[in-house]
C-alpha cells in the first residue's frame, strides 16, 4: 500500500483518512526548539466536503488516496446517472448524484468537465468554468434598458436560476461563472 | 512575480536584519558582554533525540578515503560553555546554526541564533534581561503590552485546569483525547510527548496574545519558566513549592517560541546521565546515536554558576515585521539557497 511520510506533506496531496479520500490544504509544521515534532494538517474530505484539522506525529506515514483529476465531456443524464466520456479513449462513465452534487445546475450536454476519479470511480464533478445557457424562462424584457440597472430572475435550461438585467429575454445565450453563480454578459455569437 | 534566483525578503526586511544585529550587538557592548566567534563545524553534536544535526566528513588533501564524521552545530552551546569554564566571563555569539528536517512557515534548515551567557545569574536575571533587549528591540515596530512572567504549571492550569507535573497519565490521556489530540502518540509514548501535544497545539498558540478588557487583542512578550524536571535538557534541576522543576524558560510572542533560557548545568556526571538518556531514547526511536563530546562534559566540570539563553533572530523579525512566512525575512530560504 503506498503512502506519504509527514516530510512529504504538501497542499494537493491526496490522502485516505478514515476511510474517505482527503486533499490537503495546508500543512503545518509544529516543532518545539526541544521537544516532539508533529504536522498540523487541514484536510478537505473530497466525499463530504468538509474541511476538517489533523495533527500527526512527524514522521509517520499515512495511506495514499488513488485520486486523480480527469477532463471528461458530459454526453447526457438518464434519470438516475450523468454519463460522461473520455474524449480519446472514448470511454464512458457514469456518476451519481453524490458525486455530481451542485455541478447538475452547469452540467450542458458536450461541455468539457473536471471529473475526480477515486480508485477509478468519479467522486466529485466540476464544471467548466465558464458555460454559455439558453435562457428558458424569465418575465419579458425590458426593451431599451440597457443600463444594467435593476435584474430579475432567469431560468436557464439547465434549471438553474441566475439574476439577469433587465433587458435579456427568453430564448437568449447567456454566458455565466459557475464558480459564483452570476451572470457575465450575453454570449457573443 | 519573483524570480527563483531573486532574494525572497524584501530590501525593508534585509535592512531590518542589519539594523538589528547592529543594535544587538551595541545592547551587548554597553553590558560589557564580550562578542565571541566558536566553530559552526565540530567533531561531535547534542544526542537530543529531538534535534537532528547535518552531518559531514573531512577529507585531508590528496587524499580519496572519507574519515571521520562531523557536525554541523545546531546551537553554539557546547563551544560557548568551554570558553565559560576557561575564564572568559559573560559572552555572546550570533551564528548561523543548521537543523536537519526543519522547514516550514516557521522554520529553515539554516538560521541565525543570538545566544548568550550571563556568569554568576539565575534563569530569572536573565529573564529580566532578555524583557529588556527584547522590549527595546521590538518597541519600535509592534506595540507591546506589558510582559507575562508564568510558570509551565500555571499555563496548563489556566488553559487546560490540571497540573501538568502531577497529573496521571490515564487523566493526560482523557484531556488529549478531549483536546481532539486523540490517535495523534501511542498510548505507550512518554508522558512528555502527551505534554508537548499539548503545550503546541492547545497553550502555544495563547501565549505572547493578551485579550485586553476592552476587547482589543495585543501582543506581548511572555517568559514561560520552571519545565518538568524530564524535560531539563541542559538545565539545572530545584525544588519550587515542594515540586521538582527544571530551570529553564522559553520566550514566546505572538504564540510563537522566540527563545530558551537555562540556568546552566554544571554537574558533569548528571549532564553525562543525560547524554546517555538521550542516546538510549535515540537507540529505541532507531535513529543514529551521537558520541559523546569529551571536551564539553570535561568543561561542565568547571563551568562557573551562569544562565545562557537563544533567540532565533529570524522569528525575531517575523514578530518584528508581521511576517507570516520565514521566507519574507530570508534573502534566500533554503529553497533558493
């Protein structure tokens, strides 16, 4: 079983702790001038999200996680899984709620997503970026303001809700920041 | 975006470094303590199993055969406590020192330590003096409130409510796991190790920080002193209120370690024990034991009643600074070293 001595802790290292995959955040050294070294760590559980603190004795070693980020193009949603392929190998694979999470709200059929995979199974699923939406529902546009003023509320294809200014009507290809959630401007072509 | 071959602090903090050794060294001239220069490379190290030295060999010219080891001092200590037994009277140094292993936000494998004697002082003199240097020397940077002076005992009564001294080892064992420290040692570790858990991850932290009545937070210096006996290292051992204590104290600002401070051992035969106990924990942990320096036990035969503290300078001027990283006050950490 592989693994990782304290000495190699750094942030991004991926690390099985109680059984759940972990990503390191920050790695503390705590080493009194006389006295017992240890490593303070902030882990991110990569199942739960959480972020939580560790400390470990220096130089103990601790079990490496098989997690890896692969670039995948989501091809569609059957009611239960998201199925996504590989775009030279062509391989599929399918993920669950758990592991799709929020991204659901971005996920637009061909686009490129950051899928982590865990001993081979993907565990977490992030968008792109970046998307470009179809505006499927929001009160009529406001011809003529284009000051940016005030905003309303858009449905966008995918279900996700985002406030849009005025003057976007339903039908329009909006470009927004999945990272925030906001809107970015009209998509350019 | 700093280039790699670029220094790391900034010209302000390189400065800063010049500015106060400069002032360190006319702090020294007008106590009449005399600068003293001892070899940073030597034939033999301190056992201490927590202090790992960088280690070398000497090769005589024309020749291909390596021969025999030595050392990269961790600490000017052995040296500086020979030219005490010699007569020398009260003396500084600031030198370079190298530990193996250690780096991180707070530490480089190479950094630059102020250590000094006082001949004929206790620990607590020489806390005084170190207030001072450290108040005069910090004053102008950070605003300072007054000075903690507590003892090993009332910081763990005050943060954690036991006795570090006397509790149980099954009752140490139930405040760590209460700590959230559970599963970090072996049950079966020392209970110095269950202390230093502790001490760094739960009394630390406070120590050198002062919540001010009307809420401000501000720092100070705060002198740690009388450790358990087990964790004298190169200290004297006494009775304080019917318990027995090592005399030694530790510096702490901002809840970070500045310094350590002995009142000096100089029994040889007990100091010998020590070595000894230090190589035997070393043997049991499996790393490399360390021969025993002759020179410096045959001087703590004759080493006068003195105090000797460190000061890392590079913490030092993180306080000074505000830095939140070594590396902004290292022309070149050891990365770019």
């Amino acid at each position: 079983m592989a693994s990782y001595n304290t000495n190699e802790f750094r942030s991004g290292l991926k690390l099985m702790i109680d059984g759940d995959p972990c990503s390191i955040l920050d790695n503390e050294v705590v080493k009194p001038g006389k006295g017992q070294a240890f490593n303070r760590v902030k882990i991110r559980n990569l199942k739960t999200g959480r972020v939580v603190e560790r400390t470990y004795k220096s130089g103990e070693s601790v079990e490496v996680a098989d997690v890896m980020d692969t670039e995948l193009q989501y091809l569609y949603n059957d009611g239960e899984q998201w199925h996504f392929m590989h775009p030279e190998t062509f391989e599929q694979m399918a993920a669950d709620k758990t592991a799709v999470g929020d991204a659901n709200l971005w996920l637009k059929e061909q686009d490129m997503c950051t899928v982590t995979l865990w001993n081979g199974n993907p565990l977490a699923v992030m968008p792109p970026n970046f998307v470009v939406l179809t505006v499927t529902d929001t009160d009529p546009g406001l011809k003529g303001d284009t000051s940016g003023g005030g905003g309303k509320p858009a449905t966008l294809e995918t279900g996700a809700v985002v406030q849009v200014p005025l003057f976007i009507a339903i039908g329009e290809a909006l470009k927004v920041d999945t990272r925030t959630g906001k809107y970015v401007s009209r998509a350019k072509d | 975006m700093i280039k790699h071959w670029q220094a790391s602090a900034s010209f302000d903090l390189i400065k800063l470094r010049a500015d106060t050794l400069r002032k360190i060294r006319s702090f020294f001239d007008n106590n009449n303590v005399l600068e003293v220069d001892t070899p940073t490379l030597s034939c033999a190290t301190v056992p201490d199993p927590f202090i790992e030295s960088f280690r070398t060999q000497y090769l005589p010219l024309t020749q291909t055969m390596q021969t025999d080891n030595y050392y990269l001092h961790t600490s000017p200590e052995f040296p500086m406590k020979r030219l005490l037994a010699s007569g020398s009277g009260s003396i500084y140094q600031i030198s370079k020192v190298f530990r193996q292993g250690e780096s991180g936000r707070k530490h480089n494998p190479e950094f630059t330590l102020l250590e000094w004697y006082r001949e004929g002082w206790d620990h607590h003199q020489l806390m005084e003096e170190v207030s001072s240097l450290l108040n005069s020397l910090l004053i102008p940077y950070i605003d300072l409130t007054e000075a903690d002076l507590i003892t090993y005992e009332e910081a763990f009564k005050k943060k954690l409510g036991f006795n570090p001294h006397t509790i149980s080892k099954p009752d140490l064992l139930d405040c760590v796991n209460h700590a959230g420290l559970a599963n970090v040692l072996n049950h079966d570790e020392h209970r110095d190790r269950f202390l230093e858990l502790l001490f760094s991850h739960v009394i630390e932290p406070s120590l050198g920080v002062k919540n001010e009545d009307n809420g401000d937070i501000r720092s100070n210096i705060c002198l740690l002193y009388n450790y358990p006996a087990s964790q004298a290292s190169l200290a004297k051992t006494a009775l304080y209120q019917g318990q027995l204590v090592a005399e030694r104290f530790e510096v702490f600002i901002n809840g970070m370690e500045i310094g350590n401070g002995f009142h000096e051992l100089n029994d040889a035969r007990e100091q010998r024990n020590r070595f000894i106990a230090d190589n035997r924990s070393r043997k049991q942990m499996g790393i490399k034991q360390i021969p025993m320096d002759e020179n410096f036990l045959e001087a703590v035969e004759n080493l006068p009643k003195c105090a000797g503290v460190a000061i890392g300078i590079e913490r030092l001027l993180m306080v000074m600074s505000q830095s939140e990283h070594i590396n902004d006050v290292l022309a070149f950490p050891f990365e770019r070293a």
